[in-house]
C-alpha cells in the first residue's frame, strides 16, 4: 500500500510540477478521530505558497512522521490543494488471557513501556516488539517455555481489539549452583548467602529453587559483599553461566570466581569539609589501622558520619569511603571525603494518608519543630513515636527540597490507617449460663482525636456488668495522660456451678501518667471500691466454713454417738449418760475468709507503676523491647489490706532476615502486709489461656477450690411414739458429733479431725481432679510466667504488616503461699510444677478487628490442668 501511494504520489507530482500553483485554499479528506489542527500543525505548506514537487514530497513524509496515519494522498483541484489521509486503527481494548503468575497489571505495565495501550495508534510493526517483551517477563522467572500469541480483531469505526494469549509453561528448577575457583571458604558457607538454591525438602513452599535473573544478581552481589568485607578487595566475579537442560526444565548455574588475597588498613584520612572536630568524626569511623579492610565497615562509617552532620542540620550531607589499594604490600589507604552541603531548616511539615486521624494528633508526635535547624535523628525518632501509637499500618517520611532555595526542606510523613478500635454484639444461649447479650465498644482512637474510650455492656443468667472508661494521652501539652474509669458488677456464680457466692461491686477510678523521657512513663491512680460477697452453703472452704449451721446447733462427742447408736440398737430409747453441747467457734473447722474478714468491703486503692518501651510498634512490633513495673495497694483506713506487685516484659531480637526471637515474661506477687490476714481470694492472680499460657483453659492452671462441706449428724435419741420396739427414722433424733478418733471413721467420705466437728465431703478426690477448671479455679498469690517465640512470615501473603505468625513455648504456673489440706493443685513455688505448652499462634488485623489463633501441645502438665488444642479470639473492628 505505501509504495503505490508513493507511485501515485510520484505521478501527481510530475502532474503538479509540470504546473506548479498557488495555493488557496487546503481541504483534507478522511479525518475521522483526528483533528484538522493536527495536519494543518505538521503540514510544511501554507496558504499562499506556491507549491512545487519537492514541497509535495516534504509535506508527504511530514504527515507520515506524525504516525496517525496509514496512508496519504494530495491531489489538485483548481487551486485548491486537496489532502486524502487514512488513519491508522486505535487500540480499543487489550485483553491478556492465560496468565496467572505474572499479574495482568505488572504485564500490562510492561505493554505500556512498549508502546502499547488502549487510545494508542496501533501499528503492526510493534506486535513482534511486545510478544518478545512479555516473553522475557517470563524468562526473567524461570519459565523458559513460555509463548505469547496476539490475534488482532478489528472492531467499528476504524478500531481494534487486541487480544493476547498466554503460554505460561511450567518454571524451571534449580538443578545445582556450583562456584568455580574459591579455595579459602566453602561451597557450602557461600551458597548459604544465596537466596536462590537448589532444589531441597521444602523447596515446594519456600520457592527458591525457581530461576528468576533479578534473584541471581541479588546473590553475587552479596557473594561479593561477604569477600569485600573479609578484606579480598581483588575479588572479582569472572563469568555467571546459566545452562539449561534440553527439556528446558531444569537449570544449571556456574559462577566462576578470582578471589585474591586479604588487604589491611594502612591510614585513614578525612577529605573534604568535615565541619564537625575531626575528634568527634574519627569517633564515628568504625575501620581501624592495621584491621583487616571491610567495606561494610566503611560503608557503616561513612553512614554514621552522614547521619552525625544530619543531626547538625546538615540533611544533603554526602559522605563517601573511597579505598586506595597498594598492589604491592597488599593494604589500601582509606579516605572518607566529606560534602555536608548547606545546613537545612524545616520549612513545613505535612501528613498524608491520615483518613481518619486529625493532623494534631501526629504532630504531637514531632519532635523535629518546623523552623528549626532540620535533625536526621529527630525525623526518624518522629516516624518511631508515630508508629508506637499503633493507629498505622506503617509510617514513611520523606525529605523534599523546597524548590528556589538551597537551605530548606519540608518534612513529608505518610501514614496508613489501621483499625484501632474494636466493637462487639453478641447473643447467644449457652448451658451454664443461659440467654447472653453483650455489646462493647473500645477505641484507641475516638474518632481520630488519639483519646482511648471504651464502653460495655453484658447480661447473663449470672453477671450484670457495665463498664465505661476513658482516657486521654495528652491531658497537657508536655504529655500527662489523665483517665477516668467507671464500672458496675453484679454476678452469682452459684447460679451456673461455678462457686457458691456472688459479688456485687462497683467503684471509679482516676489515673495520671508523667513522661520522664521520650521511652519512659510513670503512672499513678485512685480507685474507690465497694465490693459485697454474697456466699451460700455451696461455698468453697477457702471462701466460707462449711457447713453453716444454725445459732442454736448441739453436738455430741463421738464416744457418745457410738454409745447411743449401740443403746437405740438394743431397743432403749432415750439412752442415759448422753450429755449435748453447743456448737461454739472452738469446735468448727478452720474459717474461710469471709468467716474471719465480713463479706463488704470498702476501700481505696492506689497504684504506682513505672514503664519504658522502644517496641518499634504499637501492634504487632518486631524489635525493641518493653518493661512494665506496677504496685497496687489498698490504703490503711479500708476493709482490705493487701497489695499487689506485678513486672512484664518483651524483648524482640532479630535472627535473620526473615526470623524474629521474641521472649517475654510475667511475674506477680501478692499478700496482706498484716500478717493476722489472709490476701482476698478475690484479688488472686490467675494462669492458663491466650495472654497467659496457651494449650490450656483459661485460669485452669494453678489452685483449685476445696469442695463445700456437708453437716455429718448421728442419732442420739430414739422416741418409740408406736410402741413397735422398731426404730423407724422419724422417730430418731439426730445432732452433730465432735470428733475424737480419726480411725473410727471411713476417712474417703468423712472429714475427721480431733476437737472438730465431723463433715462429709460431697465429692472424692478423684472426683474433684475431674471437675472442669471453670468450677474450681481459685488462683494464687504468685504468679509465674515465660515464653519464647520465633516470629517468621508466612509463605504467599504479600503484605505481612498486619499478620504475626510464631512457633512458640511457653510455660508458668500460679502457685500459693497459703494452700489448705484440701485443695487440689495447690503448691508453693517450684520449677518442677511449671506447666508447658507448644504451639503454632496466628494473629491477624483484620477489617473485622483482631483475630488469634493457636494450636498447642502441652509438654509438661500437672495434675488437674485443662489441656485444650486449638482455641481462638476473634472481635470486630472499624
């Protein structure tokens, strides 16, 4: 088509040169999505010209070079010069099909590069470019087999649709990896640096036995890095042979190497404009005279020292480690050349990404001050105090230039909201406690101001509760936090079988907190309590002395029942020589604690506490480390008088780069500081479930609960009101027996303690072993727990930001410094006693709120403990 357009063009312009015009006027035919401003811009001639051949040619081949046009014609009418266009086809769809582990994003990012896009031009030339473009994606990722075919469907008003087929083929695997000429470290400790390996047990889920070119040349340069920085700066990289098998299936990889010898430090010298003492630079400097040279050591120097002239101000400071190597003694000479620039001031700093949160919120935060000279150290300790409010996914900051000055920046912080809060409705209907309606509402974030506000309700067969609690972080501008809490209880276990009492309590609380430094906080709160105990004859021992008998209660010693039992078999009634007691305290077994204490208490309780933290995130962190000492006391003056110490913490270190050790622990201690008082079972501490130790019950682990006591009474009187010389049981008389001889008695059913009343027990031992642990658990006063955790990222998922996955172990126990005979896994503190679980834990950020789960096995438990394998919290977010 183009050469006979260039015929006719050839012979109309002999036509035309025989008689050359002057123009008039120019009409061009044809146009349909094209302008006429577009071919009167690129066309050479104009009204009044007076045209010639060479013109027509000149003005041919301008409309050519625009490229909207497949073919172009000018011919004469009159003097009328006449301009015939045929526009090329547009690009009205592209369409890739058969593509799964390339995204169609990423290829279509790829067409885009090559000119290819939907309102381009299309041009046929370019469907071979872009099919062996896409094609090299492929190979790029080890899928030699790969192929790309295009079929081109033409579509109305001079339009085209392109569709692409894909060919993914099947990825190559890494048959081997092989270096060639390294004589001073092995194979082995050289391809542990490599991302890329060759095929091994868990290659199908980590992947890196598949070829991909970017991933190799990631790997020589830190083959190259772990020589330089070993002091071999003659090392070099010969050649990389990637040799494929004739199935194209498998991948063979050679790297040949020259490793050299080992250079050492002959001087080190600053260059340049070091600004700074040299005293203070030299400081920095991390490579020493006569140390074997490392790049990563000068390349670190050299950082530090960029880093020292940002805090300065200097924010467009370079500094570069330039090494001279002495071929002959084998040492180099190593110059830091220093360009701190011009000192910066920050103009203005800005916020992006916060939807939801108020910029006052994160400019708090700063500790970089706009107009001040610009620090490196307080940007970054900026961007590490924004991610500590656990409001974001992630923060990033950025420092721009701001454009006509040298000595000027502004500061950019980009922020990605994460869920903060959480909100709750639950109905549902459950066996033990019948119908349940609960509704919570908890945000870190108050709709963007920072402030922490929480409310809930819940209402059950046995629990009543309100809750509402409130704090703000920045109650003064220097950082106190101040907090309100206002709560209501009214609960009766006894409804459900858990204990036989109930509490109803409610009380308020305010709390301060004061930053001592940019990582450490002190706190202080009062809290007013009024609690009341309600027990019944279903009570454990330890909370109230069973049974409970009546004021007016008799007794009778053991001896004299056994006496009248055998006188009423004989046949007499109302045996002589038995003489009744009262019941007095003396003869009842040992009281609980509402017994010795009352059951209402009021009192005011004050809490100190201490805390430092550098996690380097408010949710989910993965370096840094946390500690948190607190003491809570109930003041002189109240009902109670206790106190309560508690210390938790978290260290995250990281391993590779991949692995994260997290280890944590917590520690509690409680107890009267009266010594003629017990500590409030109420007040115990507890063991065993999420936040605790996983693979057991919620606060199975530790003490249980002795079981309630029944009233053990014997006949001592007989009445034959029908004169039948048979003792029927209505006619008997029974009181309670005070015992004198253990041995007389069936002791797996009877309590029997000399000067003691005789009680029943309403279960055995083994029995109470089997109880669930909702039932029975009484907690401590210490309390002992540890865990370590290896964090890793799970395979597949992109974005790791909101999901923490661990192995983990852990262990802890709650023991007492005050255990009865009775009770069932009650111990004071030994290691042997500690219960240990392992595991598999998933924490995932959701939409929805949080959600954890963990399967565990316990590998050491004691008798009475809950295992449970799998278990899981979930709330909702928004």
């Amino acid at each position: 088509m183009r050469f006979i357009s260039l015929v006719v063009l050839l012979l109309i312009s002999l036509g035309v040169q025989a008689q050359e015009f002057e123009i008039s006027d120019i009409r061009v035919e044809g146009l349909q999505r094209v302008s006429a401003g577009s071919v009167f811009s690129a066309l050479p001639v104009r009204v009044g010209d007076t045209l010639t051949s060479e013109d027509i040619q000149r003005a041919t081949r301008a409309l050519f070079r625009v490229g909207h046009f497949a073919d172009v014609t000018m011919v004469r009418d009159g003097d009328v010069l006449v301009v015939q266009v045929k526009e090329r086809p547009a690009i009205n769809e592209i369409v890739i099909e058969g593509n799964k582990v390339i995204k169609t994003d990423a290829l279509m990012e790829s067409l885009r590069d090559n000119g290819l896009s939907e309102g381009q031009i299309f041009q046929r030339a370019t469907l071979e470019l872009i099919s062996q473009s896409l094609e090299r994606e492929y190979i790029g990722q080890g899928r030699y087999g790969a192929s790309v075919s295009i079929e081109i469907e033409d579509l109305p008003r001079n339009q085209v649709k392109v569709l692409i087929n894909v060919n993914e083929g099947k990825p190559a695997r890494i048959r081997s990896i092989n270096i060639v000429g390294n004589e001073v470290y092995r194979d082995k400790d050289l391809l542990d640096l490599f991302e890329l390996s060759a095929r091994g047990l868990f290659s199908w889920i980590t992947g890196d036995d598949k070829y991909s070119r970017e991933k190799l040349s990631g790997d020589i340069e830190r083959l190259e890095s772990y020589y330089l920085d070993r002091g071999y700066l003659d090392f070099r990289v010969d050649s990389t042979q990637v040799a494929l098998s004739p199935d194209r299936s498998k991948i063979y990889i050679t790297i040949n190497v020259t490793e050299g010898e080992v250079y050492t430090v002959n001087a080190v010298e600053l260059a340049g404009d070091p600004v700074l003492p040299e005293r203070a630079i030299r400081q920095l400097i991390m490579v020493r005279e006569g140390d074997t040279f490392s790049q990563i050591m000068m390349t670190t120097s050299a950082d530090y020292i960029k880093q020292r002239l940002g805090n300065e101000g200097y924010t467009f400071a370079e500094v570069e480690g330039i090494p001279e190597r002495n071929q002959e003694d084998k040492t180099v000479d190593v110059t830091f050349f220093i360009d701190p620039g011009e000192r910066a001031y920050v103009r203005r700093i800005n916020f992006r990404g916060n939807t939801k949160t108020i910029d006052e919120v994160l400019r708090r935060e700063m500790r970089q001050m706009e107009g001040g000279a610009a620090s490196t150290s307080q940007i970054e300790h900026s961007r590490v105090r924004l991610n500590r409010l656990g409001f974001f996914k992630d923060v990033d900051v950025e420092t721009v230039e701001v454009p006509g000055t040298s000595d000027q920046i502004d500061v950019e912080y980009t922020v990605e909201e994460a869920p903060s809060g959480s909100m709750g409705l639950q109905v549902g209907y459950a066996r033990y406690s019948g119908l349940l309606l609960s509704a919570n509402i908890h945000q870190n974030n108050w709709f963007g101001t920072g402030k922490r506000v929480g409310m809930s309700l819940s209402n059950s067969r046995f629990r009543t509760a309100y809750n509402f609690s409130y704090e703000d972080p920045y109650f003064t501008r220097d950082g106190v936090s101040r907090g309100f809490n206002l709560y209501y209880s009214k609960s009766n276990f006894a409804n459900i079988g858990v204990a036989g009492y109930g509490t109803d309590v409610y009380g308020a609380r305010m709390s301060f907190g004061y930053p001592i430094s940019e990582i450490e906080r002190i706190g202080f709160s009062l809290e007013a309590r009024d609690l009341t105990v309600k027990a019944s004859g279903r009570s454990a021992q330890e909370i109230i002395r069973t049974p409970v008998l009546p004021s007016n209660a008799m007794y009778i010693t053991q001896s004299d029942a056994s006496a009248a039992r055998d006188e009423i078999l004989r046949g007499r009634d109302f045996p002589e020589g038995i003489e009744r007691h009262p019941v007095t305290e003396d003869v009842l077994g040992p009281p609980g604690y509402l017994d010795a204490h009352g059951n209402r208490f009021r009192d005011l309780l004050v809490t100190l506490n201490w805390g430092k933290s550098t996690l380097n995130r408010g949710m989910l962190a993965t370096r840094g480390t946390s500690q948190r000492i607190s003491l809570e006391a109930a003041l002189p003056g109240g009902d109670l008088d206790y106190y309560k110490l508690q210390y938790n913490a978290e260290t995250y270190k990281p391993l590779t780069r991949h692995l994260t050790l997290k280890l944590r622990t917590n520690l509690g201690y409680a107890n009267s500081y009266r010594s003629d008082r017990d500590l409030p079972f109420f007040e115990h501490f507890y063991a065993g479930g999420f936040g605790s130790v996983r693979g057991f019950e919620r606060n199975s682990l530790g003490p249980r609960t002795s079981p309630p006591e029944q009233a053990f009474q014997s006949e001592f009187a007989w009445d034959d009101r029908d004169g039948d010389g048979l003792a029927q049981q209505s006619e008997l008389a029974r009181t309670y027996v005070l015992c004198e001889d253990p041995e007389g008695l069936n002791l797996n059913s009877f309590t029997c303690r000399p000067g003691e009343l005789i009680t029943q027990r309403t279960a055995t031992r083994e029995q109470l072993a089997r109880r669930d642990s909702r039932y029975s658990a009484f907690g401590g006063n210490i309390l002992v727990e540890a865990g370590a955790e290896i964090l890793f990222p799970l395979p597949f998922i992109d974005d790791q930001r909101s999901m923490q996955s661990s192995f983990f172990i852990e262990g802890g126990n709650v023991f007492s410094e005050h255990c009865r005979p009775e009770q069932l896994n009650c111990y004071g503190p030994s290691l042997d006693r500690i219960s240990i679980s392992a595991g598999f834990g998933l924490t995932w950020i959701t939409g929805f709120g949080p959600l954890t789960f963990s399967v565990s096995r316990p590998l050491n438990e004691n008798d009475g403990d809950d295992p449970k394998f799998f278990d899981f919290t979930i709330g909702g977010a928004f």
